[in-house]
C-alpha cells in the first residue's frame, strides 16, 4: 500500500451550509476544517473556548500586543476564514506575540514568510506529537491571512484547491 501523506484520521472535509461573507472555499465545495491543534506544551487549543464559528469550536490563542496589552483571540479553524473574537482591535500589521494560552509559552517559531512583509510563521501543531511536519502555520503580523495547513510535510492548503471531494 502506497504511503499517505495526508493524516486522513485528524482531516475533515465537510461542506459549511451558512458560509460567511468573510470564507474563502476552495475548490468545490472542498473546506478545512481545523479540528484540533496543540500548542508547545501538548494542549489542545480547539475548542479552549466556548466560541464557535459555523458551529465548529474556535482556535483559542493568547496574544501581547507591542504596546503590552494581553488577551485572548478566537479564530475560526475554518481555513481562509477570516473571522475572529476577543482582543481583536489591533491595527493591521503590527507584529503580536502569540502564547498559548493555558502555559503562556510563545508558539514555536516555524521560520520567515517569503512574501517581503517580515512576518515568521508559528506552528499549532495538528498532533500531540509536536512536529512542524504536521501543523498550521500562522504569521505574527495582525489581519495577514497567509496561514499555511502542512501535514507529512505536504502543503494541505495547496491540495484543499487542487482535489474536489469524491
């Protein structure tokens, strides 16, 4: 049997009937659902909160802003969905340190995005195994969607457009 390199058992391809104005599906009807993602010490932050996007827990993360205010943010684990909750009035741009909220401990770093904006990836890792391999990639910088899905080292987000659901 040939390797698979996508993690069938943690990914989830579902249709979202009430699609905000804010999602960006993907290919027929083919949506990411972000069902759970740990932060550098082993926690789940799916479903951290009592927040839901289109009924699906929210992303939960503890962000600090440069001018040193804290609070926690809810992000839709809908992929390419830009909503979110809580500490959200920040300006567009400014580089915010992201922590997980249950140990304060900052997202491990994954590395630079290569789009010229000076913004570094960090990983929410997909498994409680904690390899990069295997995580959402989120930028520091405020309001820049360029978030990335990697699962066995693949670029999910690019397959999600490429494949229609059978």
């Amino acid at each position: 049997m040939p390797k698979q390199h996508v993690d069938t058992q943690n990914l989830q391809l579902k249709d979202i009937p009430e699609q905000h104005e804010s999602l960006q599906p993907v290919a027929d009807a083919v949506t990411l659902v972000v069902t759970q993602a740990f932060g550098p010490g082993g926690h789940n932050l799916v479903g951290f909160s009592d927040v839901t996007f289109n009924g699906y827990p929210a992303v939960t993360l503890l962000l600090r802003t440069p001018d040193g205010r804290e609070g926690l943010v809810h992000l839709s684990p809908i992929h390419g969905d830009k909503r979110k909750s809580g500490l959200v009035d920040i300006a567009p741009g400014t580089r915010c340190t992201l922590l997980c909220p249950v140990t304060k401990r900052p997202l491990d770093k994954m590395g630079p995005v290569d789009d010229g904006s000076g913004a570094e990836y960090y990983a929410l890792y997909l498994t409680p195994k904690l390899s990069k391999g295997h995580a959402v990639a989120i930028t520091d910088l405020w309001d820049h969607f360029h978030s990335r899905i990697v699962d066995d080292e693949a670029l999910i987000s690019y397959w999600a457009q490429t494949h229609a659901l059978a």
